[in-house]
C-alpha cells in the first residue's frame, strides 16, 4: 500500500505539491489527471524517493521512502514522462540493466525482458537502439521496462501520451494486470479514458488534490 501524509514539495517559492494525503491500496489504480504544471509529476517523483520533500512522509507497505535508491529497493518502479531510456543502448539492454543491478539472475532477467517486450508488441525490435524507434515505440520499451521490474508500487507518469489507441488499451491492460498482480498503481494522465478506466480518480490543480471518484 501506497500511504501519503500531509506531502509538500516545492522548488523554491513554488509550491508543486500542497500538503497531499492518499492511501493506493495494493491490487487498485489510481489515475491522477490535470493541467501541465499541476504537480501530477512531483507527487508521482516524491512518491518514488526521486524529490525530496520539504514536509510531510511517503510509506509504501509501512516502510518511509527516503530517496530514490530505499524506493527502488523496495520495490517502487517509476515509468518516468519522457521515457527516460538509455539512448546509446538497445532496447533489450534498457530492460535488463535494472533488473541486473538488482541482482536478479541473467536467465531470469532475459526471460522477464523477453515477455515484457512481447507484451508491448515489441518483441522484434529489442535488439534496435533506442534512437533508431519511434517516439511511441520508445515509450512501450519504457512501460516493458516498468513491468518487467515485477513492483510493489509501479508509478507512470503520462505512459500513454504518445500512443495510439491500440497501444494505449495494450498499455491499460498491463498496468490492470500489475494491479491483479498485487501492485499498487498510479497513472499520471490528460487522457480521460485512462483516467475512467483506473479504479479511483483525483484531479489536481496548483498542487492541491481533490477525489473526483474515491475508493
């Protein structure tokens, strides 16, 4: 479980998240939409130990997050907006660093990265450079790594703003089955759809969260 207190993180004199409490339990999803600015991406970094706070405490299953290396430790996988992948490497590669530096064993690693890829369409492009795919082929390699992490918490920062509709219901139905799975979720989104299709939804404006439809 996913529990927030009273959260605030500022850059400066600019508030990003204000004062925000909220309970992911472990099996649901949480879509959090709003404008650009609105700190959907601060709550879902803070969340993931990736910004520091400036009050307030982060828990997953009653363990406080402190940084990003205690997060990942611990099992918190972020999908970052953007990709965040490894340009110069494969796509193969970028699913098998973390999973490597985890310590988990090559054989397992290359059976989690051969599935992750096949179940974002990709499984004939993982030997392609990152720069050589396309913006959304780019952004599936990113969510085939997040799911191939087998997290406590998978976070996913606007994962299907670049998808078509196909890709993006093929991306809805991964991250249901992380929840199935026994992951807490929580999707930062613009898209109404994903949001309709999450089990509950809050909006945020100004770094204040407000539920539109709770647990």
């Amino acid at each position: 479980m996913i529990t927030v207190t009273d959260l605030t993180v500022a850059y400066g004199d600019l508030v990003a998240v204000a004062e925000v409490s909220l309970q992911v339990p472990r099996g649901s999803i949480l879509a959090v939409s709003g404008p650009s600015g609105a700190g959907k991406s601060s709550l879902l970094w803070a969340i993931a130990g990736a910004v520091r706070a400036r009050s307030g405490q982060v828990e997953v299953d009653g363990l406080a997050i402190a940084d990003r290396q205690a997060a990942a430790a611990h099992g918190v996988v972020l999908i970052p907006q953007g990709n965040g992948l490894a340009r110069v490497l494969t796509a193969r590669e970028n699913l098998a660093l973390p999973l490597l530096a985890k310590r988990t064993e090559p054989d397992v690693a290359e059976k989690y990265v051969d599935q992750a890829l096949a179940d974002v369409g990709l499984q004939d492009s993982g030997d392609h450079l990152v720069e050589e795919l396309s913006g959304g082929e780019q952004q599936r390699v990113a969510v085939a790594r997040g799911i191939a992490q087998q997290g406590r918490v998978v976070l996913a920062d606007e994962s299907t703003s670049e998808l078509d509709s196909t890709n993006r219901e093929r991306v809805l139905d991964l991250l249901r089955r992380e929840a199935d799975r026994g992951a807490a979720v929580v999707i930062a989104t613009h898209d109404p759809t994903v949001a309709a299709a999450a089990h509950a939804h809050a909006t945020m404006n100004e770094g204040h969260l407000t539920w539109q439809r709770p647990y």
